[in-house]
C-alpha cells in the first residue's frame, strides 16, 4: 500500500488534472451554464496520468476508468475519441447536468455512458424518444430526465430533445490556448465545487493530541463560513506537456467584500522563517500577510463555539487568554509551517512565527491549549514548554521575536530544539508572494523507502510547488508538478 503522505504529494497533480480559465461556448444553452468544464487534450491528460500511476508500481486501469467518469460521464475511455475536444456545464434548476462528448465507437459508447463520478447517482436508460435516447436518475429529492443525441460521433447531453439539437448545431472547435483542461463557474461561491469533484484534504490532526482535534476542526469548520459570499467566480487552467504539469487559477472576489478589502492591504514580500524548519521536511509553506483585526473579528466569532466544546474546563483564565491571543495575532509577521514523516508513516511538523511579542504570544497560546486538552503540561515558553498525551506531543518555545511550536507522536520537543539552532537564516528570502509552498517528492520517498531505493541512485530532485499572489480584487495561483521529473524519480524505486 502506497503511503498516504505520497499520496498527499500526488494529489496535487490530480486535482489540477480536473481543474483547470474558460470564457462560455456560442450554444446558447450553455449561456446559463453555473459552471463549465472543457477537456481540450484528453489524450495529453490520458497518457501522462497512465504514465505517473505506472511509475508508481500500480496498474492505471482504476485512474482511467476514474478519468473516464469525471471528464466523459462513461465507465471506459475505449469508446471516447480522445483527441477531439469534450465538454461537461451544469446549470441551475432541474436535470443540471450538460455535455458534449466525442465518439469513437457508438454501441461501446452506449454500453458505458451515464456513469457518474466519486459515487454520483448514474444515469440509466430508459427508452428511446424524439431521435433520442432517454436517461432518468434518481436523486433523494427527486427524478432528474435527460436526453442524448449521438450525431458526427458527438453525443450531446441534455434536458430535452431540442436542447440536443441546439449544442448538435454549435459543435466544439479546437481550443485557441495550450490549455488540456479548463474550468470556470460563476455567480456566489458554492458549497464545494459546482462540478461536484471533490479534493481530499489531509487530516492535520494525525500529529495533534486528541485532546486539540476540536480546537483544528473548529477552525476548519469556519473557513468555509468566512468566505461565503466573498468569491463571485472561480477559473483554473491546466496546461500539461512531456515535461510539466502547469496549473493556474484565479479567484474572483467581491469587491466590496472583506476578503478584497483585507486584500488591499496586502504588498506581496519574499521574507520567510522557513530556514528555521528541519531539513527533513517535505512539506514547506510561508505566508507573509498583514492583518488589521481580522484574527480579533474570528476570535470574537468563535469564542461561543469553543466554550461549547470545552465545556466545565473553561475558566475565567482561558477566559482573558482567548480574548487576548486573537488580537496578538494580529501583529504576526511571517510564518512558515514544515511537515516531516516518518518511516512509520506518521509525521511531526513545526510553525516558526516572527512577532514582535513573541513572548507574550507564547503565554496566551500556553493557557488556550494547555487548558483546552486537558493533559498534563510541563517548562515554560522561555526554557521550552510541552504538553504530552498518550498519542501525540506539543511543544513550545519563543526566541527573541520568534516563537516556535511543534508537534508529532513523540519527539516535540527534540524538534524545537532542531529548530531553533537555525534561527540564524531566519528573514532569508522566497518567491516575492503572498504564499508559497514547495513538496519534496525525492525527500519523501527516501524518507519512506529506503530499502526501496539503490543505495548509489542518484535521484531527481523533485520539487512540487505553488504559489498565491494578488491582482485587483483577485487572488491568483500557480503550482507546478515537473512530470517527467516525477517519473524519472518514480522509477528508481522498487515497488514490489
């Protein structure tokens, strides 16, 4: 079994295979359209997919036939001309769902399609009507009809028949970009992703204490809520070639909305604590925002929830340490976050932040957390403070104007200790950004698998990276998986 942290590394790649800007077709149906997905180079996006799970020592077959049903609605790719440009849009109101897919093999075609992805009601086949063939699917609420007309090996997707006949007179020309895929949707800023793919988020709390699971998931709950309403459209484009995979997205925002405002004051900057952080991290990240009370606005926005979920153990210190941490956070300058697994497949991971009071941080975080899980706690933030429970540790530090805090199943504190003989490269430069991250393919695999790897190999490097940056009431990103780099990299491991 494949580790979940190269699983998390690769998940990247995969999720920009099914994202990716794309300005609305001429078929006036398509007009109304929420969201567009358009495949313009499915044999581009077939072979490099087939050739990295390969890599990897796993039989592609089951990411194929996954491909078939996210970009083709089929249960195969057999029957899909894959060289010809596809098309999936969905709209508002009932039987949402439209697309334009090309043919190669009709009756192979018609004995695959209508299976959906990640577990989606399929479309079953009913009858035949007005030259078309009629699906229904079943949903919870209701019975969504449809129709599909196969004409020139393109079937079109559609509510009705005429509908059909519509997308049938405005058929998919070649794309004018590079782009192998494209998606775009419009209008408030859905619950998920309007294509209805989900992207797996790696469980943080793995190298938490119990204990703290509900202080995270009590901040991952929020984020959602914060930007209800203040992304008005999204649009990702992926370009993938022998060599690269590019990914590049833009978030538009409401310009009257908090996130914009809060955007405005930002001045993208290349400084990052990230020198501080173990070199056997795979996972880097830093971000260098300024904050003008939006920490003191969550802080007063959770306090509710988190006295819920503390329960008896709230007192009135956790009281004056919560109303007084959230507003510190305000002054925080660069930050910077390393993940580093283990051969056992669990990780430890530390946060190295630049704040004026680091010392004062340090204290009010030492009374939310220690209070908040309840397990017993020893130092101080001068010496070192840590916090042990039977699964994991926490430890925490300040130095100067830095404040250090890691976590893992039991070596916390040897972490810190790592960490801070490096704070001398600390304020080194980055990527001139709002945030930057970088994942290391070769330091995970010979982290994982050293008895894997030829021990004179000489290994790609691989480095996994992306970025935010920021536009006019936009935030735009970038990330980059050199493809054959990867493989190269994948190769020189012995999977079996």
């Amino acid at each position: 079994m494949r580790s979940r942290w190269l699983h998390i590394g690769i998940v990247w790649w995969c999720a920009c295979v099914w994202l990716g800007a794309e300005t609305r077709p001429e078929a006036p149906i398509l007009k109304d359209a929420r969201a567009i997905l358009r495949i313009s180079d499915g044999q581009t996006l077939e072979r490099e997919l087939t050739q990295l799970v390969s890599a990897c020592g796993n039989d592609p077959a089951n990411q194929r036939t996954q491909m078939a049903e996210a970009l083709y609605l089929s249960s195969s790719l057999d029957a899909v001309d894959l060289q010809r440009p596809a098309l999936i849009a969905w709209r508002d109101g009932p039987s949402p769902l439209m697309a334009i897919i090309p043919v190669s093999d009709r009756p192979t075609f018609m004995d695959g399609f209508g299976v959906l992805p990640f577990g989606q009601a399929p479309l079953v086949r009913i009858g035949d009507r007005e030259g078309t063939v009629v699906f229904t699917q079943n949903l919870a609420d209701r019975h969504d009809e449809y129709r599909l007309l196969i004409t020139n090996n393109t079937a079109y997707l559609a509510r009705t028949a005429a509908e059909c006949a519509t997308l049938a007179e405005h058929p998919l020309t070649e794309s004018s970009d590079d782009a192998s895929l494209s998606y775009s949707t419009w209008g408030p800023y859905p619950q998920g992703l309007t294509s209805g793919l989900p992207v797996e988020i790696p469980d943080l709390g793995c190298a938490l204490p119990k204990g703290l699971a509900g202080l995270l998931a009590l901040g991952t709950k929020t984020l959602p809520g914060l930007l209800s309403g203040q992304i008005v459209a999204w649009s990702w484009q992926l370009k993938v070639d022998n060599n690269n995979a590019d990914w590049n997205a833009t978030a538009e925002l409401d310009p009257q909305g908090s996130f914009a405002e809060w955007l405005h004051g930002q001045t993208s900057q290349a400084l990052s604590m990230s020198p501080a952080l173990p070199d056997t991290c795979v996972l880097r990240a830093t971000c260098n925002p300024s904050w003008t009370g939006q920490w003191d606005s969550i802080g007063h926005g959770l306090l509710d929830q988190a006295k819920a979920v503390v329960g008896a153990r709230w007192n009135p210190a956790m009281d004056e340490a919560w109303g007084t941490l959230f507003p510190a956070c305000d002054h925080s300058g660069a930050l910077s976050l390393g993940v580093a697994p283990h051969a056992t497949g669990a990780a430890s991971w530390l946060v190295a932040v630049d704040h004026p009071n680091a010392d004062v941080l340090a204290a009010q975080l030492i009374a939310v957390v220690g209070q908040w899980s309840g397990e017993p706690t020893s130092g101080d933030a001068t010496a070192g403070w840590s916090l042990s429970a039977a699964d994991a540790t926490l430890a925490l530090q300040h130095l100067g104007r830095t404040l250090l805090v890691a976590g893992g199943e039991n070596d916390a504190a040897a972490v810190l200790q790592g960490a801070a003989g490096h704070l001398d490269g600390t304020g080194a430069t980055g990527p001139t950004a709002l945030a930057w991250a970088t994942y290391d393919l070769r330091q995970l695999l010979k982290t994982l698998y050293p008895d894997r790897i030829e021990p004179e190999a000489e290994l790609p490097g691989v480095q996994i990276s992306g970025e935010a940056k920021s536009g006019h009431d936009q935030v735009l990103l970038h990330a980059r998986l050199p493809i054959a780099d990867t493989i190269s990299l994948l190769n020189k491991v012995n999977w079996k």
